[in-house]
C-alpha cells in the first residue's frame, strides 16, 4: 500500500501512457499500483513487463510498492505524474476562486438588500 496510495488516486485502471500501462485496484487494507512497460503502445498487458509493484511486504497486507526496474519510463511517468499534479491543483484553485466570488456576490446582495432609505 505505501507507494500506491501516492500514485493510485491520479490514474485510473488500465490507463494506457504511451507504452506504460498503468493497474490500480483496491483491497481490504488499501491500494494497489502497477506499472507496465509494453513493447510497442498497440501490445497488451500480458506482452509487458512489469516495472512498478510490490518490492516488499505481503501482498495484500503489508506491501510496499517501488520501482522494480529502473529504465526512462521512470522519467516519462514521473512527468505524467507531475503534469496529474499541477492539473488537480489549478483545479482546485479555480474551485476555491469560484467558491471566493459567490460568497461575496451573496454578501454583496445581503447589505444591498438591507439597505432601507431611512435609517
């Protein structure tokens, strides 16, 4: 689970990144995570190798996940990761900006309401 539940909330399952291919699932304890490196992007699961999953641990209890190989998809997926990142935060931003205008719109709307010509 540690090394997933980094990951496991920006991908979906099956998600196909040029040649990677990425599995997440879940299970009692927490996520799972899994990397594969596919010959060419238009192959299968079964034809790649997997680069990323469990280093250590037992397998639905007490895993940890990690780079199995080390290689240049580490930097492409790391890009993608960063990029899932920086879109999830502007997002928020633009959430929270949204949410900042219609407060004070509300506010504004609440005074003006109020307001009675004779104090």
């Amino acid at each position: 689970m540690d090394g997933a539940r980094q990951y496991g909330p920006y991908f979906h399952d099956k998600e196909r990144i040029g040649k990677l291919i990425i599995r997440t699932g879940v299970h009692a304890r927490g996520c799972t995570f899994h990397i594969f490196v596919l010959p060419d992007s238009g192959a299968n699961q079964q034809d790649g190798t997997e680069v990323y999953g469990v280093v250590s641990g037992n397998p639905g209890w007490t895993e940890t996940y990690g780079w199995l190989h080390n290689g240049p998809w580490q930097a492409d997926f790391q890009a993608e990761y960063e990029s899932r990142l920086a879109r999830r935060a502007q997002e928020q931003m633009e959430r929270e900006a949204l949410r900042t205008a219609k407060e004070q719109a509300e506010r504004q709307q609440k005074i003006l309401a109020a307001y009675k010509e004779n104090p």
